[in-house]
C-alpha cells in the first residue's frame, strides 16, 4: 500500500493526522508531501494549524 492510500485509510477511518502520529504509526516522515499529493489528486484535505509548545504544527483532516 503507498504512503498515500495510508494517510487517506487513516483520515477516513481516524479522521485526523498529524506528522507526529504519522511517524509513529507509518514512518511516514513527509507528512505534508503525501497530502499536497492527495490534494492534487482532487481529495479535499483540510489542514489546520496548532499552537505547539516550541512551534507550531498542522492537523490535517478530510473536508466533509
């Protein structure tokens, strides 16, 4: 399965996603990279940035 068929399972099934997560359950390190790819394949990603303790990081999740 790609990386990206996993972060689309994922975002379906878990509803969201952060690099974090992404890295710990996948060992996807180019979180960010599979989504603009999902993007451009015409699937809706919402990305919505949080405020980190040292910086801040995206939470993606699919537009209902």
């Amino acid at each position: 399965m790609s990386q990206a068929q996993v972060v689309l399972n994922h975002l379906t099934n878990n509803r969201k996603l952060t690099s974090i997560e992404a890295i710990g359950l996948y060992g996807i390190t180019r979180l960010s990279a599979v989504v603009y790819r999902l993007k451009n394949e015409g699937v809706e990603v919402n990305t919505t940035m949080k405020g980190g303790v040292k910086a801040p990081y995206a939470e993606y999740s699919l537009v209902h």
